[in-house]
C-alpha cells in the first residue's frame, strides 16, 4: 500500500506556506460574500482548489485527494446532513398538523416579550439539543421555532448562530471532550473541569450578548434581571457538573436547569415594557388554548430530545450497531486507499501516526436516524397517516436538496484539507506567537471549528499539537488543550456547515454570505474575550489549572 507523509512547510517558508494552505479557504469565502455564489456550489469550487493545492504545492498523491474528498461528502451526507433533514422533517410534520401555532400561543403566553423568548428558545433550549445531539441539531430545530414564533427568518438564523456557542464543547454527550482527551492523552477529568472554568464566564456573557445584538443597550437593560437568571443559573451548572459529574450530561443538565429556572424566574417578575416586533399583533389577553393543547403541541418536540438522548446513550449506541453493523466491532470499514495511506510528522505528533480513515456506517444509530424516527413517532402520535408522512418527506427532501449539498462538500473540503496536512500547517503558523500563544492558541481551536464545523474534529486535529507545543514554552498542557475546545465553540458560528445548516432551517438558502458577514464580528470578539481568559488562567491564575481530578459517582 502506498504511503505519503504530510509536508508541514512544502513552500520553504513557514508563512508562504500558511498562504498557499489558506487558498481554499480564501476561495471560498470570495465565492460566498464577494460574488455570491450559491453555498453548495462555492463549496464545491473550494473542494475542488483544495484538491489542487494539496496535489500540486502540497505533493498529495491524486488518489489520496480524491478519496479523502470523497470520504469527507460520504461522511457529511450521514452524520451531518441527515440530522439536518430530519429535524426540518419533524418541524414540517408540526407545522402540517397546525402544532407550531399552538407552541407559538405557549410561548407568547409564559412571556410575550421577543428578547426573553429569545433566550429561551435560542440559549436553553438550544443548549439542551446540542447536550443530547449537537452537530447542528439545535441550530436547526430552534431556528425553525423562532421562525414559527414569529422572528425574522434572517434574524433568526443570525442568532441562533451566536447562542450555539459555549454549550458546543459539551455538545453531543461530550463528544468533543471525549476526543480531545484521546488525542491528547492527558486525563479526561482535568481536561472537562478546565474547559468548565473558562466557558462558565462565556455563558454568561452569551445571552447578552444576544440580547444587545437583537436591541438597543437600553432595551437589553430592561430583561437583565432575566438574563442574569437565564446565564447565572446555566453557568453555574455548567461550571459543577463539569468539575464535580462527568462530561457527558453537562449541556443537557444545565439546559433544563436554566428553564426551569427561568420558568419560575417568569412567574415572579415581568419586564416593566414588553417589547415586541413592529409587525406584531396586538397581544391577546389570553391564551386560547388550553393546557391539553399545548403539551401536544409540544410533544413532537419532547418526543425528539428523548429519542435522540437514549440515542446517545452509549449502551444503546453499542447493541444496536453490533446487531446491524457488521464492521462495528472493527470500527468501521477501512476507507480503500486511504486508511493509514497518510502519515501525521513531528511536530505535530510526537511520533509519526498513520491517519486511520474509517468509515462506520452506522445507519441505524446515527444522531439522524433518531431523529428521523422522533418524527415518525410524532407524527403518528397526531394522528397523521403514513402516505401524508411519505409525501411531506419527500416535500422536505426537495427543499433540502441544496442545503444537504452544501453541507456534503464542506465536508470534503474539510477532509481534504485534513489529510493533506494544510490545516496543521495553519495551526503551526499560531504557535509562532511566543508568550502570547495562550491568546493565539484559543484562537487556533477557532481556526479548526470554522474550518471542519466541529469541536470534536477541532480537538482531533489540534489537541496534541496544543500540548506538545505547550510543553515545549513551559505552558501547561491542559489548560492548552482545553483552550482548543473552548476557543473553538466560537468558531461555530462562522463554519460554513453551521451557516448552511441555518439557512436551511430558516429558509434562507442563497443568503449564506450576508449571515457571514453579519456573524464574523460577532465570531472573532467572543473567542478573543475567551482567548483572555486563557491568558488570565496561564499566567496570574495558573494555580487555578486542575489536576488530578477524579468526577464523583
């Protein structure tokens, strides 16, 4: 079999190669903010100069491009896209049966005013989706209920890009932290509780952050009490679970902490002035529904986050995969051509490593497939008949068609650019920064997120280098590694993946570039502020960085 080892400086000259490693990326965004392209064909045009770059200035085998493209739109098709589409299908399925104006009524009827509907929907409820199945399910799902709650559908994608942000490295049943420690080696215990010390101040910077992006400073005044409740009782979760519990359920606890919480916080005070949507109308007096009503207009939605949590549930993940996945017990097929066809260098890794390029085709127990079957299951319990079901998924489908496109070859390129080696590159170009690299090495977590779409990818790539480097200038590694995930979450908002994953859910597709530009700012001041912290917990508050942690059972 045919081995390549990846070339970290192929242009000799460490910036003139981060430039030549950075053409796709620039390509890419030219194609979406400057001529705008449509996402799946500027996604396309960016795969394919990845392929060229890693094949001419990077000395790629053809082959070893073309397949790790093709593994990469393979794995975006059944791990990302598939999530995506099934969430719009339970949403349309809601909306065929007449739910969502229900759900509309119940929101309107707890608080009529938009900044705190805002943080209930966006921030908790969007934190509890990505705790059970991240990879742009909350996005996606809490979206399409700011839309049906009446908020502008280009509003809405915009901020539920913002509130999808420090819950990430939590996300998935702590898939990211998961990662990280794997790659790293370093104890999953310290690693949980570090990212549970820097992202705890974040959360509560997050939804007013929100909150001012949507009003004035004046009119964000007026719901602090609200946004204090909503991000303190979220922070101070996220903070104890992740020092004191495990990883896994962080996202999840805090989420249903801060809705309850905000829940009774509602009943005991009203901001002075509802502020509501120049479009609104007049607000009614009382809710037309009853109680009955509302729990079944909510009930496709409770339907999802429990399948999609015992989804999840590594038990369940485990016997369903070893009852329909014959490769399983492998880890999967090996990828032809690629597996172990592609070698990590120094320094990188501390040793070479041969990149393994699995491929588990885990049909059944995909995060999409559960929620593929939440929709089936909620759809049934409202009484909608099988033939109706078939056609509004093919009505989804059909409306999915480019979106789940676009998200495909972001994939590829994000696989390309992993197996060639240019993303390492660019993240060596970060450790160049000396005693600022607590700063820049956040950043480079950033860097990773915006270019695969996910933290646990992010944490793949980066998380040794972040502590090899550390050692190397006497910084300590854990709090290095868990900069790369904390830093990355804000990068979230600014992947292509997550961008095209809004603009599906919120009816936008073709607008892709403008949510760019609208989130960019946004993206780069947070992971700067969180990039502070950083440099606070590696230098006055070193003392703070745990070790030797073990979680309670």
């Amino acid at each position: 079999m045919m081995t390549w080892t990846q070339n970290y400086d192929p242009a000799g000259h460490w910036w003139l190669s981060a430039l030549i490693a950075a053409v796709p990326i620039f390509v890419l965004f030219l194609l979406l903010i400057a001529f705008r392209v449509r996402p799946h064909l500027s996604a396309l045009a960016a795969g394919t100069s990845a392929i060229a770059v890693a094949v001419v200035a990077f000395h790629m085998p053809a082959s070893l491009a073309a397949v790790s493209f093709i593994y990469g739109v393979a794995y975006g098709l059944l791990k990302i896209a598939w999530i995506v589409v099934a969430a719009v299908y339970l949403y349309d399925i809601s909306v065929h049966t007449g739910q969502f104006k229900i759900l509309q009524a119940s929101v309107t009827t707890l608080t009529p005013d938009r900044r705190i509907q805002l943080l209930l929907v966006a921030f908790c409820f969007g934190a509890f989706l990505e705790g059970a199945a991240g990879f742009g399910t909350p996005v996606a799902i809490a979206g399409a209920l700011l839309i049906g709650l009446g908020f502008r559908p280009l509003q809405a994608a915009m901020l539920n890009l913002i509130a999808n942000t420090a819950p990430v490295a939590f996300g998935a049943i702590g898939a990211p932290i998961h990662a990280l420690a794997a790659v790293s080696g370093l104890p999953e215990a310290d690693l949980t509780a570090m990212i549970g010390r820097i992202l705890p101040f974040m959360s509560v910077l997050v939804p007013l952050w929100l909150v001012r992006t949507m009003v004035s400073w004046e009119e964000t005044m007026e719901v602090l009490p609200a946004i204090l409740v909503v991000g303190i009782s979220f922070a101070g979760t996220q903070f104890y679970w992740s020092n004191y519990r495990d990883s896994n359920l962080v996202d999840i606890v805090a989420g249903i902490v801060s809705l309850v919480v905000t829940g009774i916080f509602l009943h005991l005070w009203k901001p002075k002035r509802i502020w509501r949507f120049a479009e609104d109308p007049a607000v009614k007096a009382e809710d037309p529904y009853s109680t009955r009503q509302t729990l079944r207009a909510w009930m496709p939605f409770v339907v999802l986050s429990v399948v999609v949590l015992v989804w999840g549930l590594p038990m369940v993940k485990t016997a369903l995969n070893h009852a329909t996945t014959p490769a399983f017990s492998q880890g999967g097929w090996n990828v032809p051509y690629l597996h172990k066809a592609v070698q990590r260098a120094q320094p990188v890794v501390s040793r070479p490593t041969a990149e393994p390029a699995k491929f588990d085709f885990n049909w059944l127990t995909a995060t999409g497939s559960g929620c593929f079957l939440a929709a089936l299951l909620a759809g049934g319990l409202l009484g909608v008949r099988p033939k109706t079901l078939g056609r509004i998924f093919l009505r989804t489908l059909h409306k999915m068609r480019f979106a789940t496109a676009a998200i495909a070859f972001m994939l590829g390129l994000g696989f390309v650019t992993r197996y060639a080696g240019m993303d390492a590159v660019l993240g060596l170009a970060f450790t160049r920064t000396g005693w600022m690299y607590p700063f820049f090495g956040t950043f480079l977590g950033w860097l990773g997120v915006a270019l695969t779409g996910s933290d646990t990818s992010s944490n793949t790539i980066f998380g040794n280098l972040q502590r090899i480097t550390a050692e190397q200038i006497h910084l300590d590694p854990v709090l290095m590694c868990a900069a790369n995930s904390a830093g990355g979450v804000m990068g979230k908002m600014v992947d292509a993946q997550s961008i095209c994953i809004a603009t599906a859910a919120t009816h936008q597709v073709g607008q892709e570039g403008k949510i760019l530009r609208l989130v960019f700012w946004h993206s780069v001041a947070l992971a700067a502020l969180t990039g502070l912290i950083v440099m606070a917990y590696a230098y006055p508050l070193h003392r703070a960085v745990p070790h030797g942690l073990t979680f309670m059972k």
